[in-house]
C-alpha cells in the first residue's frame, strides 16, 4: 500500500514538474492590453434642485482627466419642444480643435418641459487618454426640433473651486474658449489606471 501511495505521489509530482516546464503561449497582439472594466471618475450628478441649464453652443472641459479611457459621459439634456432627438458629443485632445479622441451619438424622447431633464448616456469605445490630460466636449443636436439645454447644476458646490475638474466655457472656440463657470451636471466613466 505504501508503495502505491507513494508511485502516485511520484506521478503527481511528475505532472505538476511538467506543467511548469511547459512554454507558454504568449497573447495575441493587443490581447490584454487596454482592458479594464471602467469605474465612475467624475461624478458632478444633476442637482436635484436644478432649474437652470445651458445651450449647445457652449462647451466644457475636463482639465485634468482623472483615468487613462473614456467610457461614458451622462449628461442631462431637456428642450423646449417635446419629441425625439439625436444629439452627438464630441471627445478632443487637449483643445476645442485637437485631435478627436471619439464621438458619440444619444437618442432620447424630451417631454418639451425645458426644467424636465432627462438622463441622457453617450456610450465611447474606451480609447487611450493621457492620464491628467486635457479632455474637450462639445455637443451638436443631430435631429429634434427645439432649442435644447444641458443642466449645469451638478452635485460639485462642497467641492472646493480649484478642485471642481469640469470647467464650462461659453462656447467652443480654440484652444479652450473663454470661461463662463467651474462644473457641469456630468457623470464621466472609465479605466482608472
């Protein structure tokens, strides 16, 4: 019997020594790289007090961005007119013209009640961002009928000015427009590190 036991023990000492010595095969090109599952990285949510909101010609920056992918950016958006829109946002480097990062379209049904904001998500495809980067947006109605707004009171007024990473601009012009006032109503998701 201790024979036995101890032929297998060989064996399965023989077994673990093998897979050891075994090669592995490496990953494909890309494989594994740039993978991670996105986390919330800003989150300015609409105040729920909020009644007031800006237009689409007026654009926003992320000064320092706080991961290394953009995921998802929520923004909360209401019109004048109720019906179906289409609205794009655009991801730049560093400036309102720099090299485009991704667009994103959104379709959502507005009710026409300019103060009924609704949650509207713009989905990217997680491409690379330099950590601490500056990271543009601008955003175009591509269907729908009315004026349409973006709420800009966020859940930011305990964070400190200089803290506050989102900066509103009063419009889109190269490099980063003219100020208009620190935050947004914006959730922003992606990989961390």
């Amino acid at each position: 019997m201790k024979k036995l036991f101890l032929v297998l023990l060989v064996v399965v000492l023989a077994f673990f020594l093998l897979i050891g010595c075994l090669p592995v095969t490496p990953p494909a090109e890309g494989e594994g790289e740039g993978e991670c599952e996105p986390v919330l990285l800003i989150d300015y949510s609409i105040d729920p007090g909020d009644k007031g909101g800006d237009s689409f010609n007026r654009g926003f920056y992320i000064k320092a961005f706080p991961g290394i992918s953009l995921s998802q950016v929520d923004l909360w958006i209401s019109a004048k007119e109720a019906g179906d829109y289409t609205f794009e946002l655009t991801a730049r480097e560093g400036t309102y013209n720099g090299p485009i990062i991704e667009k994103s379209q959104a379709n959502i049904y507005l009710t026409g009640n300019s103060v009924d904001k609704m949650l509207t998500t713009f989905n990217f495809l997680s491409k690379p961002i330099q950590m601490n980067s500056i990271v543009t947006f601008a955003i175009s109605k591509i269907s729908g009928s009315g004026k349409c707004y973006y709420a800009i009171e966020g859940e930011y007024s305990v964070i400190p000015q200089e803290d506050i990473l989102v900066i509103e601009t009063e419009g889109t012009t190269p490099p980063l427009d003219t100020f208009k006032h620190y935050g947004i109503a914006i959730r922003v998701y992606g990989c961390a590190y």
